[in-house]
C-alpha cells in the first residue's frame, strides 16, 4: 500500500500547498487530502502524476522494509535490545566499545548516526557481527545516507546535485542497491567527496594516521571532529578562504586580549 505520511512529506519540502500540489497533479484538494490521510488508495495513474509534479519516482511513495529498518531510531532500538540481551548497561557498553555514556545513550535514541567503525567497535563490545546491526550490503549506503544528512541534504536533493533519480538514492541508502563506480563518483563529487571514502575500510582510513602525533591522531579520529571536517569538505574555495580568515582574525584577538591581561 502507498503511505500518504510520505506524499505528505515530499510535498512539504518542497513548500507546496495541498491546492498547488493538486492543481499540479490535475486531482481534487479532497481527494489528495484523503489519499494523505491514508484514507484513500490511489490508481497507479494517480500515482505516476504525484510522482510527476513532485519530480520523484513511484517508489518514492510506497514504504520499504530495508529503508525503516536503516533510519537512526530503528537501529538504536537494535542495539539498545541487543545490549539489554547481554545484561549491559550502556556504561559498561560504552566502556568496551571506548566510546562516552552519552554518545551510547544518544545512538540508542537516534539523535545521531554513528560511523561505520563505531557500529563495528559496539559489535565487539557486545560479541556480535557488525552485520547483526547493519547489513553489510547497505554499509555504501550508510555512509551516503549519514553525510547526507549531516549536510542537512534530501534524497532529492543529492539526487539533483548527482544528477541521478532520487528513487535510485533511496535505493542505494537501504542496502537493495549495489551503485555503480560511475554513480558512486557522481554521488561523492555532489558531496565533495573522493569515492574511495564510501568503499574503503574505515580501519584503512585510520591507518593514515599512524605516523602522527597520538595527541593529533585521537583528535581527528573523534567522530564529531571528522564530522566537521567533512563540512568543511564540501565549502567552496570563497567559503574555505572565509574560514580561515576568521579563525586567523579570532587567534589574534586572543593574543591580543592576553597580551593586554
């Protein structure tokens, strides 16, 4: 069955009024609206001109197993259950897995979507395969969808900044598609980023920074310091030059206000 909540959705991204949407669609307010509300299942036509006027694929609509059980919330349930099985508490789960309390505690609420390597690193603490919390086909579409929500992006969105359909996103995010080299560099150039940060290991990643400074090393390896990093990937050349200036602005003030003490 078709899931209004999601036509409901896109339309409001999109900032469209259920008057404008209907008018797009060449259907009545009403019966738009009883098809939001669930309370209406509509023809295979009616649903090919909602995908149409909202530039999005058929699929788009209807709900998918693979998709609910990837979102944030789902798979803190997951390990929330997984741990209650093993008689933990998150203290003692943060404990093994070298990570804080909190972040435990804000993964199991779907606050946030953790790295790869903290998904494996709660795997062993809990002497599970990392596949028992994410299904490793879906680990491409993991990383898509967790930089793509950082950078605050729809499936749409990215889908227009790679120039590929926003259906084949959503299918490539719930691990039932496997993106192609070609695809995969269209998706990271939308996200300004290089394709190999999407299939290399993450322990491959993190062996770059063996030869640095431990104190630097665990500074960047800190999931918020490399999610910031990432943001600052995709800046423009005016941005970056931006950044800097004023990190270079606010040291100076600094020395200046000491040097005054």
């Amino acid at each position: 069955m078709i899931d209004g909540r999601l036509i409901r959705s896109l339309r409001k991204k999109r900032n469209m009024s259920l008057q404008e949407l209907a008018r797009r669609s060449d259907l009545s307010v009403s019966y738009l609206s009883e098809i939001e509300r669930g309370k209406k299942e509509p023809a295979l036509e009616t649903i090919e001109k909602l995908a149409a006027a909202l530039n999005v694929s058929k699929e788009s609509f209807f709900p998918q197993a693979d998709t609910i059980a990837s979102t944030p919330t789902v798979l803190g349930e997951k390990i929330a259950l997984l741990r209650q099985k093993k008689g933990i508490s998150q203290s003692e789960l943060a404990e093994r897995a070298g990570i804080s309390a909190a972040y435990i505690c804000h993964i199991e609420k779907g606050k946030v979507v953790p790295a790869v390597s903290t998904l494996r690193a709660i795997a062993r603490a809990l002497d599970v395969c990392t596949d028992d919390i994410i299904s490793s086909a879906s680990h491409v579409g993991y990383k898509i969808k967790k930089i793509r929500r950082e950078r605050k992006l729809t499936q749409a969105e990215l889908a227009a900044k790679a120039g590929v359909s926003t259906g084949l996103i959503g299918q490539i995010e719930s691990g039932r598609v496997e993106p192609s080299i070609k695809t995969l560099e269209k998706i990271a150039s939308a996200l300004s980023l290089s394709p190999c940060y999407f299939v290399a290991d993450e322990d491959d990643i993190s062996s770059l920074f063996k030869p640095m400074n431990p104190a630097i090393k665990e500074l960047l390896l800190d999931p918020r310091v490399r999610s910031v990093l990432e943001l600052v990937a995709d800046c423009t050349e005016e941005e970056f030059s931006f950044i800097l200036k004023f990190i270079q602005l606010y040291k100076e003030h600094c020395k200046s206000s000491f040097g005054s003490d």
